[in-house]
C-alpha cells in the first residue's frame, strides 16, 4: 500500500522540461546560462526524489502528492539551490595549481576523519568540557593535547586558534617584559602581516638582535645574555633560505645554554613536521619530537600546514612553561573552539595510528609518487583530448609546498597543458576560474597548466566538465555569429 503510494507520487515528479519552462526559473537563462540552469532544475528534482524515497523508507506517513504539488515542491527546491550559489562567498574550489599548502586557497584539505569529528561535536551538542565519566566539568585539552603529547614526547601541550596567537601568547607570558634574544638572520616575515619584531613588541617582549643574516654563533647568544634576558627564541625561517656560508648553532646546544643560564629557549617552528619527510626534499623542517628531545622549553607550530588539518596553534614544552601560558588571561582569548578539537584529534589520531600517509590529504599528496600522477594525468589527457577543439598534453614539471614551508622543495610532477580553441592562455584560466565549482590552474611560458597533485581523484570530472563547457560556449558565440 505505501509502496505504490510511494510509486504514485514518484511517477508525479516533474520532467526536467516542465520545471525549465516555468516563468520564474526561464529567466535564470540571461544571468547563469542554460547549462547551470538546467543543473540546478536536475538537482531540485533529484532532492525532491530522495526526499520521498527517504520518508517511505523511514516509516513516515505519506500523503498522495498531486503532479501541480511536486512541480511547485521542485520549482521551490530550485530557487534554495539557486540562492545559495549565488550568494554564498565561500565555496568549494579545485585547485589545480600544485601549491600543496596554498594559504589564499584555506592552506590545506582535511581528512575524512577529521570532518566527520567535526559534523558531529558541532551538529549538535558535545562533551567539550564535560567529563563524561563523572558528570562534573572537564578540560577541552583531554583529546587532543593529550594526544598531541603521546606524538611529539612532550610533557604538556596547548592549543590555540593559529600559530601567530601561539607566538603572542607564548612571548607575552614567558617574556614578562625582560630580554629576547633572537639570531638576525631569523627576524623574517611570514606572509606579509606576521613580522618576528612586531610580533615580540606586541608581547611586550624587548628585542635583542644578534649575529648577522647568515651566520650567529653560540658565542654571539652566550655574550648577549644579562640580568635582563629571560628567552632564546629560535624561529625557523619558513618562506626562505640562506645558503652558502651559514651557521646557526643546535636546538640543543641552544637548551643547554638557556638551561645553564636558568632562562627558556622558546623555537618557532612554523610548519614542521610530526615525522620525518627527509625522504620528500623536507629534512629541513624542524621535527617537533626532535625539537622537545633536544631540551626546548616550548616549541610552537601550525595545524594547518604540513600537520594536515585545521587552522589551529599548537604548543608544546615543559609543564612548567605551559601552566604558565594556560594561567594567562590572554590565553582565554586565543583558546580553540570544539571545531579545532575535533579536527585536531582525529588527525593526531591517523599520526598515531600511522596511517597518516593514507589518511591525511596533504601527505598523501606529498608522497604521490611520478608514476602514479602520470597514469592519472594520462587518462584525463585522453578524455580531455576527445572534446572538440580542445587539445591537451603532459609537461614534466614541479609541484611546490607552499604556505612559506620549505621554499626550495620542488616535487617532480607530471603537469597537464590544456588549451581550447578560439580561447586565449588567460581567458582560458578566467574562464575555469569562474565555472561553477571554480577551477584554479596557472600559467607558465604562454601554457595553461594543471597539476593533479593537488587534484583529487573524485575532482578529476568537474576538470573535465569545465573544458567541455568552454567548448560548448565558443562553440555557441561562433554559430550565434553566423
Ligand atoms: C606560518 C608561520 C607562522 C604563522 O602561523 P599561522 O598558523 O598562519 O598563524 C608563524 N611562524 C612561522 C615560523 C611560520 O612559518
């Protein structure tokens, strides 16, 4: 009985035509083109299908639908997706340009597990605080610093909303106004608005400049310590590198002379890296396990760089330097939300688990090797190719890090060069730009070029989907000129 209700009223659904030629929906055509019209009409009736499938299959009361019900239930189905599109300001992008960590593109995607954990601590309540086991109140860091702490050999940890808020709040509370010693040739500027000195005036931490650009000696750090000092602080120039004649001294000869003078050496790691990736071109990074093994009083780092997950500051180091950091009001203004949490534990959780070469997209993308990417690039070459007046082939290239990590690493990457007829190298690039699910790609020496490092394989189609759109269109203009 309710499955031919349910059959009745799917046989009801509206032709994709009838939903089309509604008044209201016909005009879309002058402002996003037929295609986009026509798939939001496609997906307003899909909605509308799997709704009544959904009800059926969970036990709800159906009602019989007549056919002018379903076509008003689409047409209104279409109008939601409609807006949304065109009013949303963030959206999903492919990036097809091969920065792994691509800072203007949200820096880098999560894993499975980590927006799972984040759907469910923010789709409806959470124990963020609460213990569940006693029923009284209970620390946010009982996940994930915990973890944090199992990964990186630390006897404490804290998280906060990025790595700058780490640095300010770390300054400010171990440097109590006194004396920061830090080498010349690491007083940089990490993306523009994140420069080292204003930075340590902000925490109200005066500056002591020693050594040059490219060399400082453990002596240099040695005469420049007074009553006054109360921090090293080592930052690791991220965005770039000194080469040639260089020396900077050790974490741990650093640990030792801070230790011997009873003051903290406090290093900014940037990026780094929670295991090893010496083997991918990144044994400059600092490992933070290394960095805490070394003696380092506090060592501080992005979760959304290298780590692979959620824009978040991560501290670890000595208790006794942390409960101060966690004991300063600043602290409560900085802290994460359930958001980072969740995110932050899961992916420590892959770390753990050592599947993070698997699991967390930015490694697996690190670790793609040539042969693989080549296979996919070869195969979209081939579709690509098929489209009329679309022509594309492989250039061997570079893949970069990005996100200031690691400046020098290029990863040897298979690069797909596209081209369309009738279409310019950069009307191309705006073109994809400004389709749908927006394309990123790049431009070097006259080619359009895309890297499927940073494609994933599921995005492979909205690549294709795209080039054959710019077809289509030239095709239209020519045969509307005629
Ligand atoms: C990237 C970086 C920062 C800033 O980190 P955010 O998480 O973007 O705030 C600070 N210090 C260093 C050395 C960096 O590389």
């Amino acid at each position: 009985m309710r499955k031919e209700l349910l059959n009745k009223n799917l046989q009801n659904l509206p032709a994709i035509d009838k939903v089309l030629n509604q008044d209201s929906i016909k005009v879309w055509v002058a402002e996003i083109g037929g295609n986009t019209q026509t798939a939001i009409v496609r997906k307003a009736v899909e909605v509308l299908r799997n709704k009544l499938i959904e009800n059926y299959e969970t036990g709800k009361t159906l009602a019989d639908l007549s056919k002018e019900h379903l076509l008003q239930a689409a047409t209104e189905n279409a109008f939601l997706i409609y807006n949304v599109r065109e009013n949303k300001k963030l959206r999903k992008v492919v990036n097809a340009t091969g920065v792994l960590i691509h800072t203007n593109l949200g820096r880098v995607p999560l894993s499975e597990a980590s927006k799972q954990a984040i759907t469910e601590s923010s789709s409806s309540y959470c124990n963020l605080e609460f213990d569940l086991s006693s029923g009284a109140r209970g620390a946010r860091g009982d996940g994930a610093e915990v973890l944090l702490c199992e990964l990186t050999g630390a006897e404490d940890a804290l998280i906060v909303n990025n790595c700058a808020a780490a640095t300010v709040l770390v300054l400010s509370s171990l440097s109590n106004g006194g004396e920061v010693i830090i080498s010349r040739g690491e007083l940089v500027e990490i993306g523009g608005d994140f420069r080292v000195p204003d930075v340590m005036n902000v925490s109200g931490a005066k500056l002591v400049e020693i050594g040059t650009t490219n060399r400082t000696k453990l002596q240099d750090y040695e005469m420049a310590i007074t009553h006054e000092t109360s921090l090293i602080l080592k930052v690791h120039p991220s965005n770039y590198k000194i080469i040639g004649f260089t020396e900077s001294p050790e974490v741990a000869e650093l640990a030792r002379l801070a230790q011997k003078n009873d003051i903290l050496l406090y290093e900014d790691a940037g990026s780094g890296a929670m295991v090893d990736l010496s083997e991918y071109g990144l044994g400059d990074e600092p490992l933070i396990k290394a960095s805490i093994e070394a003696g380092a009083d506090v060592v501080t780092f992005s979760g959304d760089k290298l780590l692979g997950s959620v824009q978040a500051g991560l501290i670890v180091g000595k208790a006794r330097a942390i409960s101060r950091l966690r004991k300063n009001p600043l602290y409560r203004a900085l802290r994460g939300s359930k958001i980072i949490y969740a995110a932050l534990e899961a992916t420590f959780k892959a770390y753990i688990g050592n599947s993070q070469f698997t699991d967390v997209p930015v490694l697996r993308m690190l670790t793609e090797d040539y042969d693989e990417l080549e296979i996919r690039a070869k195969n979209l070459v081939g579709k690509l190719s098929k489209i009329e007046t679309v022509g594309a082939e492989i250039k061997e290239g570079f893949s970069a890090i990005g996100g200031g990590a690691a400046p020098e690493v290029k990863l040897h990457s298979p690069l797909i060069s596209a081209s369309v007829d009738g279409y310019s190298t950069s009307e191309l690039l705006n073109f994809l730009r400004n389709f749908e699910v927006p394309v990123i790609a790049r431009i070097f020496d006259e080619n359009l070029l895309m890297d499927l490092r940073t494609v994933s394989e599921t995005e492979e189609s909205i690549l294709l989907e795209a080039f054959q759109a710019a077809s289509r269109l030239k095709k239209k203009e020519k045969a509307t000129q005629k």
